[in-house]
C-alpha cells in the first residue's frame, strides 16, 4: 500500500547563495516532518561574466569546494535518517544565467557524486550525466527583474527525453502550462532562507521509503503539488 511523503527537491545552503547550513536545514524540514529533501546549490559556468561573478562572490558551489560539499551531504544525510527518518540526497543546480530567454537555463541534478562541468552546452550536460535525476528547473519562470530561465521550457520538444521531470511549482509561483503538459512533474521551494519555506513543495506516493521510489514514483506522475 502506497504511503503519502512530503518531498521537497530544491533547496539551497550556505555554500552557494543559501541563509542556512545543511544541518540548519536538516533540522527544519525534519522538524517539520519532511521524508525526502535534496540540497542542490548552485554550480555556475565561469564561461559567462554572469556565471564568473557568481562564483568569485562564493555564491556557487566549485570543483575545489565540491568534495567538501558532497561529504558534509554524507555526514547529514546519516543524522537525517537517525533523528528524523528523513532521506537526504545530494544534488546541484547548474545555473547557466543569462537576460536573454534563448539562452538561460538552472538544471537539477539528483544523487550526485562528483563535480559537474558547467561549461558546456545545456544538451552536453544533460547526457554527459544521464546517471543522475534531472529536472528542468522553474522552466516559465519570468520575473523582469530576474535572470529568464525558459530556454528549456521553449525548446521542450528537443529536451524532453532528456529530462527526468519538470518543475511546475517554485516558490510561490505555479505554472498551469506546465503541470497539464503530461511530462513528469515536481514542485519545490526552491528555499534559499526561513522567509520562503511556505511555498510549493511535492507530496509523493511511496510503497517505500527510497529514493529509486520516488524517482520512479515522478517519472510515473504518481506525485502532486502542495502549498505548504
């Protein structure tokens, strides 16, 4: 019999552009009652004067600092489960900036293991780590003010076989287009602090807790979007 879980797999920490510390942020979700997080900060290209900036700021995760990274996912990832029973994945957003809506593009990947080159083009990326869940990330999100990232949502007939599930809720915002698309969906907070924890998350229906699970439990649209 299958169980409801609250999921949610887009979160950010203090080493990218993140309020919180990966244990600061264990320890809200799992108090929370949350069953599967996932800590993807951000992985810029150092190509573009976007992405540059971004990491001479620290507000990007780095092949130097990536080791570090992905044991300190370890470490809370066994604390998680002992004190919560909550499931902890490690994962990253390659966030390729740009003004233009032909080029920008954040992309998601779960259950990493080891650094992703940014620095190639988004169809590189995506198959040079097909081992690795990946999610087109806020596809239609368009505020002025903010880097356009619907590049993949536009040329979603190419990429769709590429991508493992699509974000139809970040944030506050919600995209009706993408959620009655038919492509495996998730919501996320996309949180970066306390101030955006109330946001859309995914409630995912599990036979077990896992995360071969819930993949496959998205893949199948075996998942809905919540306001929590």
């Amino acid at each position: 019999m299958k169980k409801k879980y609250l999921v949610d797999l887009h979160i950010h920490s203090h080493f990218s552009d993140g309020k919180l510390s990966i244990a600061e942020i264990v320890d809200l979700y799992g108090a929370k009652g949350f069953s599967i997080i996932a800590l993807t900060d951000h992985l810029a290209d150092s190509k573009t004067l976007t992405g540059f900036v971004t990491c001479k700021l620290k507000l990007s995760l780095t092949s130097e600092n990536m080791d570090l990274y992905l044991q300190t996912i370890r470490n809370e990832a066994r604390r998680a489960w002992q004190k919560y029973g909550m499931l902890l994945i490690a994962g990253a957003e390659v966030t390729l900036n740009s003004w233009s809506r032909q080029k920008g593009a954040h992309l998601v990947f779960l259950g990493i293991d080891q650094y992703i080159n940014p620095n190639q083009s988004i169809e590189e990326i995506l198959i040079e780590n097909r081992q690795f869940f990946s999610i087109a990330a806020h596809p239609l999100w368009e505020k002025s003010y903010e880097f356009k990232t619907t590049y993949l949502w536009e040329n979603r007939e190419c990429l769709a076989s590429l991508f493992d599930a699509w974000e139809c809720g970040t944030a506050n915002f919600f995209s009706k287009e993408v959620y009655l698309s038919g492509l495996p969906i998730v919501a996320s907070s996309d949180f970066h602090g306390p101030t955006r924890f109330e946001s859309w998350k995914t409630a995912a229906y599990l036979e077990e807790l896992s995360t071969d699970c819930l993949f496959d439990s998205i893949k199948n649209r075996h998942v809905e979007p919540v306001w929590i």
